[in-house]
C-alpha cells in the first residue's frame, strides 16, 4: 500500500515541490525502493493528520476504494460509545483508563490491547493538535475484532500527550479495526471530521452525545457529495 511522489500530488492535489518540501521540512516519513521515493498510505494519513493537512475526497476514496461494505463512522461510533469524565493524571493511566472504559468484544484481552497502544505512543504521539488524540493500534488486525468500534472519550482533566503544538489532550477517539482498509477507512474519516470547526467547537464544550452524532452524520453525508460530484 505505498505511493509515489505523482501518486500523493494528485490525491491531495499539491504541486510535486509542496511533496518534496513536506519530505524535507515537515519530515513526512518516505522510504527509496529501486531509487524511487515511496509514501505508505497509512504514513500519508497519519502524517497529514497530525500536520492539519487538509484530505481531498479523492484520498479518501482512494484510501477507502469502492467498496460499499465498508463501516460509517458513525456506525462505529454507535457501536463504540461516546464516553464523559475518564480519569487520568498522564498519558499511561489515561490510556489505562480508555481500555477499560470502551466497548470490545469479551474476547479481547485488555491487558494485551493497553500494551499495543502504549507501544504505539512510544513509536510518536497519536496526539493531532487543539487538544486530541487518536490513539490506535499500529497493526489493525492484532485484536481478532470482527466489526470496527471507534470510541470518543472526553477526560476529566487536560493530560500531556506529547502532540504536535504541545497541547495538553482533553479529547480522545480510540479506534480498533478488523482489517487494514477499514482502519484507514476510518481513521481518514475521522481526519476529514476533524477539519470542520463547527465540530472540532463541540468536541471543545463536550456537547451532548446527541448533538455529536447529528454533526457526524452530516459530515460523512457532506463527503459522499464530494465523492459523487
């Protein structure tokens, strides 16, 4: 799942410089196969979501491809939850507290899934800036989940989480996926809700579960325009 310098210009419809200057400048991670630079896809979209890069609808669909079976958000999130007041002074005993308040299948062991995501903070901060964090498995499929389930945890209290614009963190979507494609499907989902302001303003207050949801809706109804157009 890697791309080419031309592959990541046309899905975020940049100038082929704007690429090289974010590979020197803003350190977006590439590796050289054969002489040629390669972008993984799951890289790209961690590293632009993490940078506020702005996600066209053409990188979505092309992260998502055309298959109609694949999760909402929202349907994730209903199954997830939308949690108030999870405790915790610091990143570990934050993290700790996430897995045991979220919703999983019995099956999962919790223990194994805190080590997961504590081991995936120690390869850089899942924080994305203005107070959130995304914290997730680096390998999707390391759970035995069969269904997606994304979570959004409000804290009782600012937690340090090391992000980006040095932020402390007040708001976390945790999100736990089956395959590789349901998890980019959803993490660029979440990435494209997060550059709508009047969403981003909500998550600030806390609002209402009710309220969250409605705007979720709208968000992902917004893209599926965009796709179609």
């Amino acid at each position: 799942m890697e791309l080419l310098v031309k592959d990541v210009v046309r899905l975020l419809n940049v100038p082929e410089n704007t690429v090289y200057a974010w590979i020197e400048e803003k350190k977006l991670p590439v590796c050289t196969v054969n002489g040629q630079i390669r972008v993984s896809k799951v890289d790209l979209l961690e590293w632009a979501t993490q940078s506020g890069i702005a996600l066209t609808a053409k990188f979505l669909g092309a992260l998502s491809g055309q298959d109609l079976a694949l999760p909402e958000m929202t349907e994730a999130l209903e199954r997830g939850n939308i949690l108030y007041n999870i405790p915790g002074k610091d990143k570990p005993s934050v993290l700790r507290s996430v897995v045991k308040a979220i919703t999983l299948p019995a099956r999962v062991d919790r223990d194994f899934l805190l080590q997961v995501l504590l081991a995936r903070e120690a390869l850089g901060s899942t924080g994305v800036g203005d107070g959130i964090a995304i914290p997730h498995p680096r390998n999707p499929v390391v759970l035995n989940v069969d269904q997606p389930f994304l979570s959004l945890l409000f804290l009782e209290k600012p937690v340090e989480f090391d992000s980006i614009d040095k932020k402390p963190v007040t708001v976390l979507f945790t999100l736990i996926s089956p395959t590789v494609r349901a998890h980019l499907h959803l993490l660029s989902r979440i990435a494209f809700a997060l550059h709508n302001e009047g969403f981003k303003e909500k998550l600030k207050r806390q609002a209402p579960a009710d309220d969250l949801f409605s705007d979720l809706k709208r968000i992902e109804g917004s893209l599926a325009q965009q796709r179609q157009s």
